[in-house]
C-alpha cells in the first residue's frame, strides 16, 4: 500500500509560481508511476502530468506543457510539481496519486492523496 500526502498548495497571482509536494510512504513506492490530477469546482478531475517509476518518462497534458515540471527522488519517497507562469485557470484541487502502470487515465491509479487547493488570481 501507499499513502500519498500532498502540501504546497496556496493563493497566488496570475503569473507566479507554486512547487506542490507529494510525499509517500511503502517501500514499493519506486515501482509506482507517480501522476498528478486536478479538479476544478463543477469540473471533472483531470490529468495533469505523470511520471514514470524511474522518472525517464514524463507526460503533460496540453494546458500545462511548458509551464509545469514533474520530478521524483524515489530515495525520498517524494514527488514534486514546480507550476510556473499560472493562469487563474489553473485554480483547482491538486491531487498526487500512484499507479502500477504509466497512464493518463484516472482509473489506472491506485492509490491517491487528500489534495491540496492552488488558487491563482487574476
């Protein structure tokens, strides 16, 4: 099992930075795809970013290609998602979540956090 919990989130103008966090626990973290999903009111979750079990391989979604990075440390048992350049549109609920294969598709993960709101004023 992993437990995932994410931190980082907060109010920012449009135009600025946030680095969400994701810190998990269960040592077979480092076999897990790693991916980030987010979830605006009235809106469905939607894929953001994942990343591969040994980082190689990362996967954008459109509306945040080039602003928003991915990146693990396995040996800390973290996730990380550095936002630049957001957009008030960005504004959402932010969750981290762990799957046995690298996917895009909600349903592929298996294990998620509690979120963590990121709120970007115009």
């Amino acid at each position: 099992q992993v437990l995932l919990v994410e931190s980082g989130g907060g109010l920012v103008q449009a135009g600025g930075s946030l680095r969400l966090s994701c810190a998990a626990s269960g040592r077979t973290f480092s076999s897990y795809a790693m991916g980030w999903f987010r979830q605006a009111p009235g809106k469905e979750r939607e894929f953001v970013v994942a990343i591969s079990w040994n980082g190689f391989s990362t996967n954008y979604a459109d509306s945040v290609k080039g602003r928003f990075t991915i990146s693990r440390d396995n040996a800390k048992k973290m996730v990380y998602l550095q936002m630049n350049s957001l957009k008030p549109e960005d504004t959402a609920v932010y969750y981290c979540a762990a799957a046995r294969l690298f996917a895009r598709v909600a349903g592929s993960y298996d294990y998620w956090g509690q979120g963590t709101q990121v709120t970007v004023s115009s």
